[in-house]
C-alpha cells in the first residue's frame, strides 16, 4: 500500500494511500457500495476523510497539483459508528 503526503494550499498536510478491500471482516462479510470492490483512493488529514472511487491507476506519479485537484473532487467521507 503506497502512501503519500502532500501539503494542500490552505497548509494541511494530507496522507493519501489506496485502500484495497478485502472480503472478510471480524468472520462476516462486508457489504461495499457500488464500484468499491476494486478499491479506492483515501486522502486523510486531522480525522477528515475523502475518497476516489475508483483508485486512479497512475495516483502515485501525479504531483502535488494534480493531488490538490483530487482532493478538491474527492467525496467526504463521514466516520462510521459501530
């Protein structure tokens, strides 16, 4: 799993790595929504989450510029509650 790390205009530092799912979790199946089967690209930054769906195959080469404007298409992520 690649990570990266790109600083955006406003001064947030962002992780950014692909996330690849797999079919089990804690023995029971998890239920993916449609297009997440392949996986997806993460950006996260102070608990703030955005994704891509799905993972761009080049996302790794792209430059903080090209970053920055996935970022700004990229859908909010709201935290899950068990």
């Amino acid at each position: 799993m690649p990570l990266r790390t790109f600083v955006s205009r406003d001064g947030s530092t962002w992780n950014v790595w692909n996330v690849v799912p797999t079919i089990m979790h804690k023995d029971e199946r998890i239920a993916l929504s449609v297009g997440m089967a392949r996986g997806w690209l993460c950006f996260e930054c102070g608990g703030r989450k955005r994704r891509i769906v799905p993972t761009p195959d080049d996302w790794e080469m792209w430059s903080d510029d090209e970053m920055e404007r996935a970022l700004e298409s990229a859908a909010h992520v709201s935290r899950r509650v068990e």
